[in-house]
C-alpha cells in the first residue's frame, strides 16, 4: 500500500509539468496507460520486484486521473453544470473508495485474493469505456 501511495505523490508533482504538454483527456487517458502497465505487471507470478513496481505504477498512474477529470468538467458538461457534477463526480468518487475495497474482500474471502489485479482491471476497463464515451459525447455537442 505504501508503494502506492508513494507513486500517487511523486505523480501528482510530475503532473504539474507533463499537464503543460497535455490536455486534461490526455492526461487521464496517460494515467490509464500508466494503470494498465502497473496491472500486467501485478499479474506476474511469484515475482516480488514486479509486484513492487507494478503497485507503484498503479499509484503513478492514479495520480492524474481524479484531479484530471473535476478540471474537465465545464468542458465536458458545460460551465452553468459543471458545480453539480463536480458535486457528483465527488460523491460518486467517495461511495467507490468506501465500498470498493469491503467488496473486494467478499471477493477474497469467498474466492481469492489473487483475483486483486483483475479486479482493478475491470474497474480500469470500465473507467476507460466510460470516459471515452464522455469524450466523444462532449465532441459531439459541440
């Protein structure tokens, strides 16, 4: 957990100068990038270094994506809606991080704990379909 977090500090400092080069879609699209290399790494077996690193991309790669996505709002929804959904894209982003992690210990408990990676997997995957989605729509609108 703390390679974790380690990598979502030292990404959000980096964020600062890769965002000057980058929009906000580029930048959430680079740290699903980032996930996904964190995540096949975690599913190597057996090896610890892998492990180590693959946490610690998975932080690096977080680290963009939440302040990515509010800094996008009004361009995505609109400046007369954007205090509303930043309001529910905060909600929504509490609710996961309280319920996500009792979910997957049922998980763990009834399966196993090896399926960790593919479980953030799926969450990545679903995060990625979605904001494509937004993205497109919002191109569409305008």
């Amino acid at each position: 957990a703390s390679l974790f977090y380690i990598g979502i500090t030292a990404g959000r400092g980096l964020c600062g100068f890769v965002n000057l080069r980058l929009s906000d879609d580029g930048m959430i699209r680079l740290g699903q990038g980032v996930v996904l290399v964190g995540l096949a790494l975690l599913f190597i077996p057996g090896s610890s270094l892998a492990l180590y690193i693959g946490l610690g991309l998975v932080g690096l790669g977080c680290a963009p994506i939440y302040p990515s996505i509010i800094h996008s709002t009004p361009e995505h929804f609109g400046a007369s809606r954007s205090q509303s959904m930043i309001g529910l894209e905060m909600a929504c982003a509490y609710v996961g991080t309280t319920a996500a992690p009792p979910l997957f210990g049922l998980i763990a408990n009834h399966l196993s704990i090896a399926l960790f990676p593919a479980y953030l997997l799926a969450f990545l995957a679903l995060m990625f379909v979605c904001h494509e989605l937004l993205v497109k729509r919002a191109g569409a609108a305008k």
